[in-house]
C-alpha cells in the first residue's frame, strides 16, 4: 500500500514535460516493438503464404510505404489542427491495423493491416516536434536523445518477446498481444498531450500528396519486379518512368502551390540538404540489414538457428540502440555535434565491414548488429536535433515530418532491394551482395559526414 502512495505521489510530482516525454516514448516504443516482433517470422510467413522472399519484403514497407506518403500530411495537419488530435487518430487506426494483422487469412490482407500500421510511424514527427516546443530550451537535446532511446527499447522488447512467441504460439500472435496496450496508450494520450502551441493557417496538398504517393509506390513496385523479372522486364521499365514522371510534377506543382505539402525554400536551406542524405543512407543500410538477418540467422546457407536466436541475436543490437541515442544527446550538449556525427559514421562502417573478416558465427552477427545499431541510433538522433532546432516556428511538426518520411522512404526500400537480391541470387551470394552494398554506403556515409560538418554546430 505504501509502495501504490509512493508511486501514485511520484507520478504527480513529475512536470508536464516529463509525462509527456514518457508517454511519446511509450508509444514509440511500442510502434517498434511491434515491429520487431515480426521479423523472425518472415520464413515462417513465407511457407505459410507459399510467396517468394521478394513478397516477403514488402511486410516491412508496407508500413514505411503508407509513413514516406502520409508523414509530410501528417506534419502539416499537426501544425494546422493541433498535434494532440492527430496523434489520437493516428493511434486509433493504427491500433485497427493491429487488431487485423491479427486475424489475416492471406497475404494481400496482412499487407493492407501493415499499411494501417503505418500510421503508427506518422506519430513520430509529431512526438519531436511537442518534445521541442513542451520541453524547457536547456533539456531539448537530452530529451530528444531519450526519445530516440525508445527506439532501441521497443526493439529490445519486441524482439525478445517475438521470438519467444512465435517459436511457441505463433507469428499471429505478436499482433494480438499488442492490442490492449494501444488501446491504453489512446487514453493516456487523451489526457496527456496538450491541445496548444503555434498553428499555421494553411490547407493540405491533397495533389501533391497523390503524386508523391504515386511516385514513392511505382519507385517500390520497379524494384519488386526487378527482384522478380530482371532489369530487361517491361514493368520495371513503365514503373519507373512512372514514378519519375510523377516525382517531376510533384517538385513542380510544390513549387506553385499556395499551400505546398512540402516547403521546398526551407529543406534547401542548410543544413536540412545534408541531413536528409545522411538519414536517408543510413536508414537504407539499418533496413536491408534488418531484413536479411532473420534468413542470415536461420537459413540452412547461414547459421541454420531456429527462430528464438533471431531475438537472442539481434537482443544486444537493441540494447546498443537504446543506450546511444541518449549518449548522443548528451554528448552533443557538452561537446557540439561534430565529434558524436562522425563516431557514428564510423561506427557504421566497422560495423558491417567485420562480415567480410572473420567466418560467420553467433558471436559475429551480434557484434555486427551492435555496432551497427550504435551508429544508426548516434546519426538519426543528431539528424533529429537539427531538424527540429533548424524550423522556422510554427513548422517544427512539418520539418520533423520531413525527416522522417525522408527514413520511411529509405526504410521502404531497403527491404525491398535485400528481397530482391535474395531472390535473384542464391542465399550465401545474396548475403555477400548484400553486406557488399551496404559496406559501399556506409563509406559513403563516413564520407559524407566529414564533408558537411561544416554546416553543423
């Protein structure tokens, strides 16, 4: 009884921002715990679905296809309508997607609840920027690391558990666990979130929102058919051109418009240009990885594990995570950026260049996964501050929203590309490819971070 007063007394004691910072880290972290449970069920789907690797891929950017195309609208609505609204109702349909996934017959319908989901992701943007406009000036860049932090304890948690689950329930299960937690959350996020800060006076892009949908979805479904027909299909072809074509319209109708869905003069200002790169190369490379560790792990070409070892294996990864993203906030308000950006970056390279140095183990995956995850998680929280420190007021929930489509995008087709090398190539070329190209972006990233810390505090 004297703990439940202690407790009860505690959490009244806590200010406004620091309820509000729990409460955005728990949704958070419930978003990618979710995700996380899911991936050591991909060759398990896939016999049960009987569809090709390729298809597979797509359970993850189906989520990320419906963030990169509704994240700038989200932004946008959350600047103009009040962010507390639009995270209720971006909860409420992701826990409808939740509830779905549950209960899916067949792949076409786990695909469509993974795009409700994706709502899910859309809450992101609208977390940093009421972290930034709630949160005193002088606990910004501590707050927004622990914010990040709760990437990697969702992970943590998913993956351990979704392991477990789907080695002795089922894979189906990992989604109707998660149900009263969402619905949980929803009520909270009633009473917590404020219903105030700056709005603009502005209406939504719904034609630029279709073309940039249009071009994101025929830029994922040229990559799919490649994975599946080769580079000489015409499908690969019309769809790419397609989605150029629609790209090219969408900058251009941008430019025109009165109420842009994206604010082209402010994402050319620096230092956004640099930041976006380094997001999206560095979310492309955590995600190709992400989708070909479960087959890595338990694929008789790779170590031949059963399906619990992915969450042992990956387990130490998201810890990494967990604990770089709030190092990293408090690296850089004693020290300035420079220095955390560029461990980060190096941090990637090593990483997955140590695949290519020692003979495939246990041991190896998990250092792999670690130091790879301690970099993602340091150069996404440092793209983040910036971000939300370089909008204009009244815009931090669209530059936010910004970034994070710019991810979901490269989170998208990350998975796409591993689906599609594993489909094309037998498994141990497809993990040598893989871990290829992803060794040639993070060199690119180490690159680039050394080239643009003149834009950085």
């Amino acid at each position: 009884m004297v703990f439940r007063v202690d407790m009860i007394t505690l959490m009244f004691g806590l200010k406004r921002y620091h309820r509000l910072l729990i409460l955005l880290g728990l949704i958070i972290a419930t978003v990618m715990a979710t995700e996380a449970m899911i991936i050591a069920a991909f060759p398990g789907i896939e016999d049960e679905f009987g569809v090709s690797s390729v298809i597979i891929a797509w359970i993850l950017p189906a989520v990320m296809l419906v963030g990169a195309v509704l994240l700038l609208a989200i932004g946008s609505l959350g600047d103009i309508l009040g962010k507390r609204r639009i995270v209720l109702a971006c909860l409420i349909v992701y826990g409808a997607g939740i509830a779905l996934a549950g209960y899916a017959p067949d792949m076409p319908t786990l695909l469509f609840s993974r795009m409700l989901q994706g709502l899910g992701l859309a809450v992101a943007p609208l977390a940093y920027a009421l972290v930034a406009e709630e949160t005193p000036v002088e606990w910004v860049a501590t707050a927004i690391g622990v914010l990040a932090a709760t990437y990697g304890a969702g992970s943590f948690v998913g993956i351990m558990s979704g392991a477990f689950i789907i080695e002795h329930i089922g894979w189906r299960a990992c989604f109707l666990v998660m149900m009263p937690i969402v619905l949980l959350l929803i009520i909270s996020a009633w009473f917590i979130i404020p219903d105030h800060g700056e709005r603009k006076k502005a209406a939504i892009d719904l034609i630029g929102m279709v073309l940039f949908a249009l071009s994101i979805l025929s830029g994922m479904l040229a990559i799919t058919w490649l994975g599946l027909d080769g580079i000489t299909s015409l499908p690969v072809w019309i769809t790419t051109l397609i989605s150029l074509t629609c790209l090219s319209l969408f900058l251009r109708h941008e430019r025109k418009t009165l109420s842009p869905l994206l604010d082209l003069g402010m994402i050319r200002e620096a230092p956004f240009p640099a930041i976006t790169i380094n997001a999206f190369l560095v979310v492309f490379s955590f995600f190709i990885l992400l989708q070909v560790m479960p087959y890595l792990i338990s694929s008789p070409a790779g170590l031949a594990l059963s399906a619990i070892y992915v969450g042992i294996l990956l387990m130490p990864g998201s810890l990494t995570d967990m604990i770089s993203g709030p190092l990293a906030g408090y690296i850089v308000a004693k020290k300035g950026v420079v220095i955390p950006f560029i461990l980060g970056s190096v941090f990637l390279l090593i990483g997955c260049g140590i695949f290519f140095l020692f003979p495939k183990t246990p041991l190896l995956i998990a250092c792999i996964w670690m130091i790879f995850s301690a970099g993602m998680s340091i150069l996404l929280t440092i793209d983040n501050m910036i971000a939300v420190a370089s909008a204009p007021p009244g815009n931090t929930a669209t530059a936010s929203a910004f970034l994070h489509t710019v991810q979901s995008i490269a989170g998208a087709v990350g998975p796409i590309v591993a689906g599609a090398a594993l489909t094309i190539y037998a498994p141990e070329e497809a993990f040598t490819v893989i871990f290829l190209v992803v060794l040639g972006v993070s060199a690119v990233i180490l690159f680039q971070s050394a080239g643009i810390r003149r834009y950085l505090p």
